[in-house]
C-alpha cells in the first residue's frame, strides 16, 4: 500500500462555538482545539495560560542525592565530565550541563561517544577515557539506564556516577550514585515525558533553585533537544519549547543563528518546524557522518566567526549525508522493486555491501513512508553485518526481533526503533524468521488524522493565524492536516533541480475556486490533467523577497472517492498470495483478473509511457479494473512473463516483444487457478 488509511475526525460545532465565546477566539481555532480534545475549561485554561515555572525538579527520582554530590564537586574543585550522546538530544543536553556548570566555576569537561567506532551509551573505553583524565565524578545526560557493566567499572575506578536520563530502565538498574531519570519503575513524578536535554535543564533549574533564571539562559537549547527527539508537547515540553522559540527569534546564540543562516535564506520567523527540518537535521549530520563534537562546540561558541566556520563544517557533513542516504534509499528502493516477493513481506529486510551505518535509521524511515510497513536497513561489511529498524504504531519492532534473537549477533530499542548486528551469512535466514513471526501477528496499517474538511475558497492568510494559536507543533500536538475533496487537477507542472517536485492547480468539482498546491519529492508522480482526486494537505506561511503568502503542501493523495478498506483488503490478500499463505476459492476467485483486464493495463502503458512500480492505485484508477488486487496481480503477471521489466529508476516498462506469450503460463495465474480449482 503507497498510502495510509484516512481518518476525518468529527466536529462538535456547538461545543467549539461556545468554546469562541468564552476565550474570545475564532471559531475556527476552536473547532480545531475540540478535535484534539482541549475541550474543557481545565484543559483550555491550562494550554493558553501554562505555568510560567517548570514542574518541582525535586519531584524526580534522586534528584536531591545528585544536587549534593554536584555541588560538593563544584565546591571542592573537583573533575566533572559531562557524558552525552551523538545525537541533536545528546549535544544539547551535554551543552546545556556543560555550559551551566562552567558558568558556575566547575572545573569540568564532556565526552561524546562516536557512532562509528564506539556506538550509543556508555562504553568500557569511555569509562578508562574519564579515569585516565582524572575525572571524579561522572554525570550522564540522555544516556545510562543501560550501563549496569559500565557502572561497575567506573565504581572500580573510584569514580563517582550520576546518571540522568529518560528511557526506560532495564531488569536491572546500574549501580550509580543517583539516576535521575522520571521513567524509573519507581518514580512518581507530575511530568515524566522529559527527553535527555529536558532532564538536563532540570538538573540546572535543581541547582540554580529557580527555572525561569535557567529558561532565559538555556532555553534556546532545551527547545531544539525537545523537538528533535520527538518527545510529546504537552506541560513542561511545551513551555520549554515556547520559550526557547522566543529565544531564538529574539536573541539567538551565534551558533544557532549561523545554522539559520545555512538552513534558511534570508530572515524568517523560525517555529518548531524550523528546528524539526532545519535544525536538528544538521546537528544530527555532525554525529552521523564524522563527529558530534563539531555540533557541541558550534552551539556552545560565542564567537560569531567561528560559530559561522563550524557551521559551514556542519552544512558540508549535512550535504554528505544526504549524498549517502539518498544512494542507500535508491539502491534499496530498486532491490525491493525487483524482488516483489520480499517487498510485500509485512518485514521489509534490505541490506548492501558498506552502506554508512550513520544514516541507515534515515533511510529505513523513509523506506517506512514509501512502503507503509516495519523495515530494517542493514549494512555488510564483509562478515558482519550491522542495521537499523524502523516501525509503524502499532507494531513492535523490538519484539518481532526478539523473536528471531537466534540469529542476531545482539540487538536493543522499543517499539518503533532499534538496533542489531549479525553475521552476514544469517541475513536470509533472519529474513524469512522475522516474517514468519510478524505473519502471525495482526496487520496494522498507518493512519493519518485529518483536522477538518476544507473549501478551497476558505483557504487564506487569516485562516493561518488561527491555525498558529495551537503552536509550538510536535509530537502529541502535531501540524493539522486537512481534507481538500473531490477536487480536478487542472495542470501538473515539474519543479525542482531534479524534477522531482509537482505543482498542481485544483479546483472542486463543481466550484470556481482554484487553489495551487504542491507535492515534494515525488519523482514517480502518476497523476494528470482531469484525474479527480481527495488530497489531505497543510497550509504553511511562506516568504520570499520580503512578502508572505501561504503555501499548500500535498502530504497525500488517492483517486476520489476511495474505500480504504477495499484498498487495504486488496493489499492484505495480495500479501498473502505472495508470501505463499493459502487462499480460499473465493479469494482467489476476487484476485484472478480476466484477459479484457490485462489488455486495460497493457493499453494504458502503451500510450502513456512508465509507470512507477508502486502506482497500483493510480493505474487502477485510470483501467477501472475494480478490486486493487486484480491490478496487482497482473502487473506480476506481467513481470514474470516478461511483458514487462523493472528499470534502474523502479519504474515499470514495456519491452520489445517478439514472440506471443500464454498469459496462464505466469506463476502467480497458476498459483490463483490452484486455489479456484479446489472450488469446483
């Protein structure tokens, strides 16, 4: 399936109505706050009057041990070493403790592991690092629940270790001095969706004795942490992130303003958006690519020069990785399309020879976009071989591959994320047992939420505002999305270097109003002039040589007036088929197109050239073949029988032929009329 299922959420005008009385809003904004379920006075009075402190930092577990282990070390002089991590939450998070405690007088310094060579958390290498340095006391930021051997080690060393952190603990907990971290099985905190640089700041808000001198200085930081890690923006995650927005508008650091600078062009009002897809992607690049400690230094100078210095370092590392991950994704995405039994596995397990493992995570989550299902990327190189894996809700990745841990050479993440090493020659062998397990497991198929249906003659500037009182956008509070419906495509245009963009002008059937809107990265886009189509889009304000204008961005699009439920049994029994599970005569009877089908589909190619490898939908829209799956099943056919063949870019194309073929002779015919057989 090329898109997720789609579900218009349901609108208590009256409530919303009353809901703009009482806070003297628009209705608009109301019926979007109802939908998210900010519909009573409490929830209301607490999302637009938040506390203006942070939550008691003393509410988290041991936080009053580690304030006085702290300040003994501040005091006496003693060696700090700030741990972090290599990504956008662990540079911030170490910056934020770092720079606090330096402000302090510490005597301190940080380490950052390297992706590469010493992988995620705490090592045994770190450990003698810090020992060999002269360090007494160890504090960890968005790492260390895990580190029970490495804990041991550093007690050894006589070293004192202070963990804070805010992923969930093992069976067994490391033996530290404190662990602050609010997701202890023991902890009972008032807020405890905290990401590493969160925790860290209220380590400082601890220390400092109040959170608003802390928000003023470190703000900026906390926020870009919160937003790049994805953790929800509700209580203090969002008073932290409205804060540091208004830093970074108003006073940005010489860092964060020379990564603006290679972001964004010229000025602009920077919003959670900014940090998710401009921000965060470069810090993260340093880590990923070379070092993190280029990031580090970056948002922690306050020399504008050698801010602007590092942050061309960094821009260039970004451009490196996209360079890579797009080989990856490319060569991944041919694989699957060549091989259609493994790309409709409900597992997808791609691997090549020395892909970067420091981009492998981006790639398996843009495989997840493309294909909609759990997907692992994994690197070989030579006997090893070592990946990442990426999910959709509903699906633990971690179990799936817990279930096939005979294989693995070791593994470790949660429900949507994770990581794992194997040998090589096992790669197969992993495949088909993580497949068996999720065969047997229930399909899940992503969704996305639409706010509210929109008019295009409702679309305009004022219409942004009112959309804007819900910021800061992230996770939990995300960028509403809209329905466009029934509407005409009245011209397709090509747009960007590499043509891979579309501009579309649409009008509702029935309507005068066009509107102009626009679908990113979409080089296999199969959709013309007079195609009818539902779109879910979202509106964004744009600038461009001093004037601002609104921008409609396509997130998705499927030929009007589509079932997904008739989309998603099509897909369901076509898996099945080719994964090699039975079907009832009936299923099969449903799956088998008839030769007038098959010459629909031929003549379509004919006359319009390449079809991208995953425009089932489309090309059943355009043939009216009914069912999804008869449209599937023949361009399998096809393939097998070599009527047509999968170029290097995935799309689909129709080869000379000399000689006639015997449609029933395609396996996957033959496979449906076994099953048909039994019927009679």
């Amino acid at each position: 399936m090329a898109r997720k299922y789609w579900n218009v959420g349901k609108m208590n005008k009256d409530l919303a109505s009353r809901i703009a009385d009482q806070y003297r809003i628009a209705p608009f904004s109301a019926l979007l706050l109802c939908g998210r379920g900010i519909d009573t006075a409490e929830k209301l009075d607490r999302f637009f009057s938040p506390r203006e402190e942070l939550e008691d930092p003393f509410a988290l577990p041991d936080m009053q041990v580690a304030i006085d282990r702290i300040n003994e070390a501040i005091f006496g002089g003693e060696h700090i070493c700030v741990f972090g991590d290599y990504d956008c939450d662990g540079v911030t998070a170490t910056a934020i403790l770092y720079s606090y405690l330096e402000a302090q007088g510490a005597e301190v310094s940080y380490l950052l592991p390297n992706r590469l060579t010493e992988g995620y958390g705490l090592s045994m290498q770190a450990i003698e690092t810090m020992h060999e340095r002269g360090t007494q006391l160890i504090i960890t930021v968005d790492n260390g629940i895990a580190a029970v051997e490495e804990a041991r080690r550093a007690k050894e060393f006589g070293m004192d270790l202070i963990i804070t952190d805010h992923h969930l603990e093992g069976e067994e907990r490391p033996e530290a001095l404190a662990i602050v971290d609010a997701h202890r099985k023991d902890a009972n905190c008032p807020f405890d969706d905290y990401c590493g640089a969160g925790v860290a700041l209220q380590i400082c808000c601890a220390l400092e004795g109040n959170s608003s001198r802390v928000l003023e200085d470190l703000g900026d930081l906390a926020a870009i942490g919160t937003v790049a890690d994805m953790v929800p923006l509700r209580g203090d995650n969002r008073k932290i992130v409205q804060f540091g927005l208004r830093l970074i508008n108003e006073q940005p650091r010489p860092g964060i303003q020379a990564l603006l600078a290679q972001a964004y062009r010229g000025e602009r009002s920077i919003s959670s958006t900014e940090i998710a897809f401009g921000i965060a992607p470069r810090i993260n690049a340093s880590g990923r690519m070379e070092t993190p400690e280029y990031a580090l230094e970056l948002l922690m100078s306050e020399d504008p020069e050698q801010a602007a210095e590092l942050a061309e370092r960094i821009e260039s590392l970004n451009m490196d990785r996209h360079t890579e991950e797009d080989r990856i994704f490319k060569a991944a995405s041919l694989w699957l399309s060549q091989h259609p039994r493994e790309a409709h596995m409900p597992v997808l397990v791609v691997a090549g020879e020395g892909w970067h493992e420091g981009v492998l995570g981006i790639v398996a989550s843009k495989i997840v976009e493309k294909y909609l299902r759990p997907v692992i990327v994994l690197s070989i190189q030579g006997e090893k071989a070592k990946g990442s894996a990426r999910s959709i809700p509903g699906f633990s990745i971690y179990d799936a591959i817990s279930s096939s841990a005979e294989f693995l050479s070791g593994f470790g993440g949660h429900e949507l994320a994770a990581g794992l090493s194997l040998p090589s020659e096992n790669i197969d062998k992993f495949r088909e047992s993580i497949n068996d397990y999720a065969l047997g497991q229930p399909r899940v198929y992503p969704q996305t939420s639409i706010d509210i249906r929109l008019r295009p003659e409702g679309i305009n500037m004022g219409l942004l505002s009112e959309i804007e009182i819900l910021e800061p956008f992230g996770m939990s509070n995300e960028s509403p999305v809209f329905g466009l419906f029934n509407m005409e495509i009245d011209n397709v245009e090509s747009m960007g270097e590499e043509n891979n963009h579309r501009r579309l002008v649409l009008h509702r059937a029935g309507g005068n109003t066009r509107v102009t809107a626009v679908c990113f990265r979409v080089p296999d886009f199969p959709w013309r002039r007079g195609d009818k189509v539902d779109t879910i889009v979202t509106l964004h304000r744009n600038f461009y040589n001093g004037r601002e204008s609104i921008s409609i961005f396509i997130e998705d699009i499927r030929p009007a007036g589509t079932h997904d439920d008739a989309m998603s049994q099509s897909e369901i029994l076509y898996d099945r088929l080719l994964s090699g599970q039975s079907l009832t005569p009936e299923e099969a009877e449903e799956a088998r197109p008839d030769r007038s089908q098959f010459a629909a589909v031929y003549q379509y190619l004919k006359r319009n050239g390449p079809l991208s490898s995953r425009s089932y939908e489309y090309l059943n829209y355009r043939t009216g073949n009914g069912p999804l799956i008869k449209t599937m099943v023949i361009l399998e056919a096809m393939r097998e029988l070599g009527l047509l063949v999968i170029r290097k870019d995935g799309f689909l194309e129709l080869p000379r032929m000399e000689n006639k073929v015997d449609l029933n002779e395609a396996p996957i015919l033959q496979e449906l009329d076994k099953y048909r057989k039994e019927r009679r």
